[in-house]
C-alpha cells in the first residue's frame, strides 16, 4: 500500500541530545514537509522540500535541521538548540510543492511523539 | 485577523444532528482550500476539498464565500463516527510562499 511511514512513534531526548525522526513515503511526491502540533494549536510549518537536493525554512525553523537526499525520505532533526522539543512531529507530502496561488493537498504520515526526558 | 480562524467548539450534537462548521480567512488571494479531519492523537486526514461552485461528498457539503473570506462545511445526519476535530486550511502567504496554513480546528462531539 502506499502511504507515508514515519519512525518511531514515540521518542525521547535527553538534555543536549540531537535526534533524528524518519519519514519515508512510496508516492512517489515530489514535496515533502514537517510540520509541529503543540496541544490545542494548530499545524506549524518547520521545513518543506519541494525536489529532491531542496528544501527550505518554515514558520518555525530555528532548532531543527533536515535533509532531502532521496526523493522518498525527508528526515527532521531536532537539535539541542531547540528547547522546546516536546510535541507531535507530522510529516505530509504532496504531489508537487507549494505554488503561491495553489496547492495540492498534503497527505500525513501517523506523526511521532517527542518527549524531553 | 488572524490567517485561519474556526470556532474551537466543541460542539455537542446527537446523532442525526445537520451541524455546520465556519472558518474565515484573511488572505484574499488564496486559492487552495480544504477541510481536514483529525481524530484524537491522530494525524489529519484529507476530507474534502473545498470548490469554488461548492461541493458535496455523501453526507458532507463545503461551501466557499470569496467575497467574505469564509468557508463552511456542513455534516448531514451526524454519526457517532464524525466525532473528531475538523481542521480549514487554506493558502496563504508568508516567508515560505503558498504554504497551507491550518485553522486549530473545530471539535465535534456526536452522541447517542
């Protein structure tokens, strides 16, 4: 089937800990993103890429950082620098990226819950 | 005004209930809209999209105002299994050109 797999579901970091969350996707979508959901709040965009080699910041990019070496895997990674790391991470692609006036809908993987220990 | 703003609710409606969801938007050069529908601890989960002549799906109906920057989605005959938090996302503009911006959602609760 295809879909949007992200790893793991639950994840904890330690003070000064960087981690890496996974997000892998057999679409074959040209765009990938991650967003952030704090309880009650809205989806936040940290970083989108639109083609494999690209990707660019969000709304809230400061303490996360990401790679797009293969046009099925966009992984987040959550530094040290980010300090408040505790969240429900979300991974969506769509089948091509953001345009200014138009937009394909994303389809989400099931998320991963980062903890600070 | 903020970007995409829903009532949070929740609304509490008995099963077979007609319920309608609001969501106003402030960028006036959107184009892309959509509703979402995300269960508890879930992920959202693509609804319906949002037409500029209106659309239906089944039960569900989506609507589009250009001219007051509003979009509804009305639920038919609500089901236990509707119970859930109903998300507008719209585009819009800002550092990363075109991205959706989601509302925080509208939360339904359908019961018995």
């Amino acid at each position: 089937d295809g879909g949007i797999t992200q790893s793991p579901k639950y994840l904890f970091r330690k003070e000064g800990q960087n981690v890496t969350l996974s997000c892998e996707q057999n679409l074959n979508h040209d765009a990938m993103y991650w967003y952030r959901q704090d309880p009650g709040q809205g989806l936040r965009l940290i970083y989108y890429s639109q083609i494999v080699n690209d990707f660019q910041k969000g709304d809230i990019a400061e303490g996360y950082s990401v790679s797009r070496e293969k046009k099925e895997s966009f992984p987040l990674t959550v530094t040290s620098a980010q300090k408040n790391p505790t969240a429900f991470y979300l991974c969506a692609s769509s089948v091509q990226g953001l345009l200014r006036y138009s937009n394909q809908p994303q389809h989400f993987g099931d998320g991963t819950r980062l903890s600070i220990l | 005004r903020k970007e995409v703003e829903q009532d949070p609710g929740p609304f509490n409606v008995p099963e077979g209930a007609t319920v309608a969801f609001n969501c106003t938007y402030s960028n006036s050069a959107s184009q892309s809209f959509f509703w979402y529908r995300q269960d508890c601890r879930k992920e959202p989960k693509l609804l319906m999209s949002v037409y500029s002549s209106g659309n239906e799906d089944g039960r569900f109906t989506a609507q589009l105002n250009r001219a007051s920057q509003y979009i509804s989605l009305l639920i038919r005959d609500s089901k236990l299994s509707d119970s859930a938090t109903y998300l507008c996302v719209v585009n819009g503009h800002g550092g990363s050109q075109g991205n959706l911006i989601f509302g925080k959602g509208t939360k339904l609760s359908v019961k018995p």
